[in-house]
C-alpha cells in the first residue's frame, strides 16, 4: 500500500549544459502528421531528443537556479522505496530503444543534488486488458501506471479519473481537468518499461487518448506524440 507524501520539485533535465524549461504544454509537439486532437490545441513544447540524438549530450542532474526549469515529481511511498514520478512527459521524439541503450528503461544510477537514484520508466503493462478495447487497461493489472494514474490502488490525494478522462475523446475541458492537470497524460504517450507480450518489435505506452488508454509501437520509433516520462526510485 502506498501513501502519497507529495509534489515535490527538484532536479532539471540537461541538454548541452543548458537546463531545459519545463514543458507548459506537455503533449504532441507537431500536427503536421497526426491531426489535431481537437480544435484550438496548439502544439506541445517538450525538448526534442531527435536533432541531437546522443546521450552525451543530455541528462537529468542538479536543480537548475530557474524555477521555470526544476522538475515536478509525485512522491509515493511503500515503506521499502519512496517513487518520484515525474507529473510529465520531458523528452518527445526519443524512442524506447533509445531510454533502453541510455539505461532508462529498467533503471540507471543517477545523481541530482548530491543524493542517489535508480531512474527508470514506469511499468505499464504487457498485454491489453481487452485485446478489442486501448481503453480498457493494461494486464497485468498490478502495473504502476494502472495502480497509481488509473486508479487500481486507491491512495488518498491522488486524484480519480473522471466519466470525460475516460471515454477517449479529448478537449480543453479533458486539458484542464483536475487528473491531467495533475498527471499530465492528454496529448502525450509515456513509454513504460515492459515489452508487448504478443509482438517482439512492439513496446507498450500509455496515455494520449485517455487516462487509462494502453496502446503499442515499434520499439525503435521516434514520435511527435510519445516521449519520456521519468520514475527515481529511492531505497529506504
């Protein structure tokens, strides 16, 4: 059983020794491929990882001096590890392969702030739920993503999806909802750690259409639409 101890703000992502700005407008960074979600979106603002694809080049490290640039994370504890999720997505255009050749997939020592972290992505699921329904979860259903953002695990403060959050259909009134304010999912696919059970080139993410949507692509894509959504796993 978890317990929610918070928001807590720390860490900035790097690219080039310059701290990048957190994204205001966490979702899909182009239209020119995919329609738009609904009339009036603009476009999202998340750090590429595409025009400079080389790990050298970018990180997570020490809390940048601009507020604008520090990271939010949702802080659960277990009482055997504390989890800081990040409430975003913070790279777009990277692909899983590349999280998986940079260690982020299933965890890589990182240090922010002189303390120590495995980072890694969160868990999300094999299989569909229902194989003819993405909004329909994840399987196993004990994944992080369908525990902590769907609600699987009931854990006061967290916030419930909503009837609107759930039937796939986005607006601005979905945007400004109190569960993607709070997570961040509309417009945006996560990445989560665990390979699709039915396809080998196929890796799961989660979010976009609908708080609890499952969805699949190629492993070694990069998208406009699905990015990096970090997970700090401290051992207490």
């Amino acid at each position: 059983m978890h317990i929610f101890e918070g928001i807590k703000s720390f860490g900035s992502l790097y690219h080039d020794k310059e701290p990048q700005p957190l994204p205001t407008r966490p979702w899909v960074v182009d239209f020119s491929i995919l329609p738009v979600p609904y009339k009036g979106m603009k476009p999202g603002n998340i750090a590429e990882f595409e025009p400079s694809p080389d790990w050298s080049r970018w990180w997570l490290g020490d809390t940048s001096s601009n507020t604008k640039n520090t990271l939010n994370w949702i802080v659960l504890n277990d009482n055997t590890r504390r989890l800081y999720i990040c409430d975003r997505m913070i790279l777009v255009r990277v692909s899983w392969q590349d999280l998986y050749d940079a260690g982020y997939v299933d965890g890589k020592m990182t240090i922010i702030d002189g303390k120590k972290y495995k980072c890694r992505l969160m868990t999300g699921g094999n299989d569909f739920y229902d194989e003819n329904n993405g909004l329909s979860g994840g399987l196993p259903a004990d994944n992080e993503w369908d525990r902590f953002i769907s609600g699987g695990e009931t854990i006061k403060g967290l916030p419930s999806l909503s009837s609107n959050d759930k039937i796939g259909v986005l607006s601005d009134e979905v945007l400004q909802a109190p569960h993607n304010q709070f997570w961040n999912w509309a417009g945006a696919y996560s990445w989560t750690s665990m390979p699709y059970l039915n396809r080998d080139n196929a890796r799961c993410c989660r979010g976009y259409e609908a708080g609890q949507c499952f969805y699949l692509n190629t492993f070694d894509h990069r998208h406009e639409d699905i990015g990096w959504r970090p997970v700090l796993e401290e051992l207490l």
